[in-house]
C-alpha cells in the first residue's frame, strides 16, 4: 500500500515537472524569435555587430529594443516597433542608461523595491519603463525620459 501512494506521488511531481517545464520553454520561445528578428533588422538598418542586452516595452504599442555596438564602434540602441514596422536609432551616449534608470526610479519613488528597467519609445522619444514593487506589495511602474533623465509618468497599485 505505502509503495503504491509513494508511486502515484512520484508519478503526479514528475508529470507536474514536465508540464510547467513545457510551458516555460514555449513561453520563451516567442521571446527568442522576438529578439533574433529584431538583432537581424539592426545589423541590417543599423549596422550592429554586437549586441549586449535585449528589452521588450509594451505601453502603447510594443517596442523590441537591443542594446549592442555598431560598425563604427558607437554603442546604440535600436528599437523596432512591429505594430507599425517602425525602427528607431540612438547613441547610447545621448541617454540615460538601464543603470542611471533603475537608481532614478530608487531615489523618486524611495522605499520600493525595484525590479527591472525596459526601454522603448512614447510620443517618439526614447523612455525607460522601470518596474517596481511598493511596500504593499503592489506593482507599478515608472516612467522616466530617457533624454533628459526627468520623470515621465508612474503607474501604482496594479
């Protein structure tokens, strides 16, 4: 009797393991296509050579960013914007970083506990989009313009 309860068990934590296995690595497989398509149209239309980060930003519209390096040495970022085949192109140089970013967002908001930093374009200016948990728990996120570091807009309580 014990054998056939400590069988059923294994049997039902490892069908639960591949299940939630399954559905990770297909959720991740349209982030990977997302990201190669978009790597493909900056070495094409930018140059890149490079690449160093990737960054999907949906407000509006949804914005696939890649951070990286082009022909001529400049560390850019070049955005795609599949819902009207747009493309966007900036020297890192020009704009806040993912780093400058997050600390922003620590020293605006103060006892939140900051998640990640996306970046990608609203009313044709690049913006960083930076998530953070408050001290309720809640979700939300901060916006700040990626130009001259000032701050955007901010999203509580979701």
């Amino acid at each position: 009797m014990k054998h056939k309860v400590i069988n059923t068990l294994i049997f039902i934590l490892f069908a639960y393991i591949l299940s939630t296995g399954a559905v990770y690595f297909s959720s991740q497989k349209d982030i990977a296509q997302w990201e190669a398509d978009t790597l493909a149209l900056a070495e094409n239309k930018a140059g890149l050579r490079q690449a160093n980060n990737f960054y999907v930003f949906t407000k509006n519209k949804t914005y696939y960013t890649v951070s990286g390096e082009n022909d001529e040495g400049q560390a850019i970022y070049f955005t795609y914007s599949p819902d009207d085949d747009q493309t966007y192109t900036a020297n890192v140089d020009e704009l806040v970083n993912e780093d400058n970013a997050l600390a922003l967002t620590r020293n605006d908001l103060g006892n939140v506990q900051v998640k990640t930093a996306n970046i990608g374009i609203e009313n044709g200016e690049y913006v960083w989009e930076v998530s953070f948990r408050d001290e309720n728990g809640y979700l939300g996120y901060h916006y700040i313009d990626a130009s001259d570091a000032q701050w955007y807009e901010t999203i509580n309580n979701l």
